[in-house]
C-alpha cells in the first residue's frame, strides 16, 4: 500500500500483509521514474559545459573549469536545499520549483554574455538542478519499508538509461552548436515539471508545525547516520575516480577520448541490463552485507588499473567496479530511509544525496593530485585500500544498521486490527 493509498473495502479482499510480499511498483513510483529518465536524458548541456565555455565563449581552461566547479558546489547545496523543502513545503512543490528553476537557470546559462552573468547563472544551474533527487527519494522513503528497494532500483535504472540516451543525443545535436544543448535540456526540466504536476501526489507524512525538529540536533546524536554518511564519503570520493583520473591513465597508455566514452558506454550498458535482476537477487539480502562487498568491489575494479594497460583490460576493470556500483545503487536509498525519521525524511535524504556532491568534489582533487605526485599505480593501490577499508568499516556498523532497520519494518507493519481479512476472491493490490 502507498502512502498515498487509502485502505480499501473489506469486500475487496486485500490479501494480509507479508514481509516477504513484492508488490507492484506504484503509479508513484512510475511517475517518478518518468521523471528521473526525462531529466537525465535531456541533461545535454552540462556534459559540454566546458567545452562551451572554451571554445564558444573563449574562455581560458582555468577560468571554465572555475565555472565548472561553481556548478558542482552549488550541487551540493541543492542536495541540502531540496531535503529542507521537501519536508517544509512538501515534496512536490519542491520537485516543481527544482524543475522549473532549472529550465530558468539553463537559458539564462546558455545566453549570458558577461562573465558575472555566467557564473551567477552557473550557480543558478547548481542550486536547482538536483533539488528533485532527494525529495524524489524522501517520496520512495514514505512507501512502506518493503517497497523501497524495488522502487529505488527502478530509479536508478530510469536515471542510468536517461544519461545513456543522453550520452548518444549530446554527441549528435553538439553538431547543430552548443546552444542547442541548452534549449533542449530546458525543455526536458519543463516536461519532467509537467509530470510531477499532472501524475506525482503529496507524500509528506502530516507533521503539525509545534512538532517540527531542526535536522542538526537529531543528527549529532545519530552516530550510525553519521557513520553512514562518512562511509558513502569516502566511497564517492573512490568511486568518482573513475570519471576524473581514469580518463588521465587511458591517455597515458595512449587511448584517446573515444576509447574513454566506449567503455564508459559499457557501464551504462551493463547497469542497464543487469541492475533490474540485481534488484531481483538483491532484494531481502542484508542491506549491510551487500553493502560491505559491493564497496569492496569498487575497490577491487579500480585497484586493476594499477595493473591493465590494454583497452580490454580497462573494460574489465570497469565490469568489475560497475558490479560493485549496482550492489551500492540498489541498496543505498532504502539504508538511508530506514535510518530517516517520519518527520525528517527528506533532510536525511538530502544529507545523504549531498554525500555523493561531496564526494564529487573531493575525488578529483585528491584523485589528480596522488596521479601526479605518487602516479598511477599508487592512486589504485589507494582504491583497493580505500575498498578494503570501506568493506571493514560497513561490517563496523552493520550490527546497528540492522536493528534500525528492523525497527523501520515493524513501524511499516500494519497491527493485527488493521490487517484486513482475507475473503474467498483473490487479493486486489492496494
């Protein structure tokens, strides 16, 4: 049943709740993947930023890359922003002015003329772009406890396939000039914000305004959700090596750009045709258990890298780190929802997104700087050590993940008065 559900007739005949039951993805949870899929598919302009801003605007390298990070800064922010509103103003308004500010900040980004112009609307782009990625994930986290995973996996399969088709439509319509890029991007936000207007309700648990917390006390006395957010830290901060040094080491064995892109597409493939049977496999394992291997994985696929030279060896690498991705992807919404209080859901997701934005900066500052100081085959030594670390460091906290998730599971199970009866005719799902 979704939060949104309302309990039916008894002559309906609902069949009694069951841990183990795998219902349908709601009509919430397809909206939202709609969503996801819209926005990712038609997130041209970013990839091409630089490149834009070198060599349509004329800009130095330093000064784009400056622009560039004013954008992944301002993500960070957006993460944050878009928990806090998602559980003030709901989630989805939030998701509305997240949608519709993108669309506003793009065309302003892709026709600004002056340098201030460009880096206001940069951080426009960067404040607004992600607002939709935690509140859409407080959505799912307001679904009962054994509906998550299933629908968290069917967003990042959406998201994963969008940046896919985005990947492909960029390098095609570039040809047409950069500002196409911009137009188009701003139009998948508007349709994305149409989607959430005509087919995302209200999830928000009613909260009366005497009892609204700030999310900073309940979290320094979170030790477990702090421990997680540090944990998915350093793991992004790994992880996203494989988009800022990887590129630099392939150069250096002498493959250009295009090879890069080839196994990058291999990723998205491969996340695209084996994350809806992880999902399958995955589903009722123990969330900390998988976890701790994946991680261990990324790790593992990362650590090759000291070792591969040729173009098929450094598609096997990413094989392995991608099987390490899906296991964390599958998992890492519905970790972060256990641990998120009713009434503090999209701040602890928007604390949780932000781990990623943060990992995102941190990575290929520390990533670029060992590859030139200490070179490649130390900065993959790093990544098996950082894996085995991270694998050691979920086996830490598992025991108390457990019990909070258990405890998020029997806050989601109806009591016995409220399960409905079971009748002669077969169950009608909620």
């Amino acid at each position: 049943m979704t939060a949104t559900s309302t309990q039916a007739p008894a002559t309906q005949g609902i069949e009694p709740w069951s841990p183990r039951a795998r219902p349908r993805p709601s009509s919430l949870v397809w909206a939202l993947t709609a969503t996801h899929f819209v926005s990712r598919a038609g997130g041209l302009a970013r990839s091409f930023l630089v490149l834009y801003l070198t060599q349509e605007r004329g800009l130095s390298p330093t000064t784009a890359g400056a622009v560039a990070a004013a954008v992944g800064v301002g993500d960070i922010g957006s993460q944050l922003l878009g928990g806090w509103l998602g559980d003030r103003i709901g989630r989805r308004h939030t998701m509305l002015v997240g949608f519709l500010g993108t669309a506003v900040a793009l065309v302003a980004l892709g026709s600004a003329e002056t340098m201030a112009a460009i880096c206001a609307a940069a951080v426009g782009v960067g404040l607004t772009a992600e607002l939709f990625r935690p509140v859409g994930s407080a959505a799912v986290a307001d679904l009962p406890a054994q509906e998550r995973i299933r629908a968290f996996g069917l967003l990042f399969w959406a998201a994963n396939l969008g940046f896919t088709v985005s990947a492909v439509a960029a390098g095609v319509l570039v040809r047409q000039g950069y500002g196409i890029l911009f137009w188009v991007n701003s139009a998948a936000s508007v349709l994305a914000a149409l989607i959430v207007w005509r087919h995302v309700p209200e999830t928000r648990p009613p909260t009366p305004t005497v009892t609204r917390r700030a999310v900073l006390p309940v979290l320094v006395r979170d030790p477990v959700m702090l421990a997680m957010a540090a944990i998915h830290v350093v793991y992004f901060t790994m992880f996203l090596q494989t988009f800022s040094t990887l590129p630099l080491v392939m150069a250096g064995d002498g493959y250009g750009p295009g090879t890069y892109g080839a196994v990058l597409a291999l990723n998205g493939i491969v996340i695209v045709v084996v994350q809806p049977v992880a999902v399958r496999l995955l589903d009722g394992r123990d969330t900390a258990s998988v976890l701790a291997v994946s991680m261990l994985l990324v790790g593992i696929g990362g650590g090759l890298g000291a070792v591969v030279q040729s173009g098929a060896g450094h598609a096997g690498s990413i094989l392995v780190w991608t099987l390490g991705q899906i296991g964390v992807s599958v998992m890492f919404g519905a970790a972060f929802a256990d641990l998120a209080p009713a009434d503090l859901r999209g701040r602890y997701m928007g604390v949780a997104s932000a781990t990623w934005s943060v990992g995102a900066v941190l990575g290929p500052l520390l990533g670029t700087v060992l590859l030139d100081h200490a070179g490649r085959t130390a900065l993959w030594v790093a990544c098996s050590a950082t894996g085995l670390a991270l694998f050691a460091a979920q086996r830490a906290v598992a025991p108390a993940l457990r019990r909070r998730s258990s405890a998020a599971a029997d806050d989601a199970r109806p009591t016995d008065a409220a399960r409905p009866a079971r009748t002669n005719r077969p169950g009608v799902p909620a």
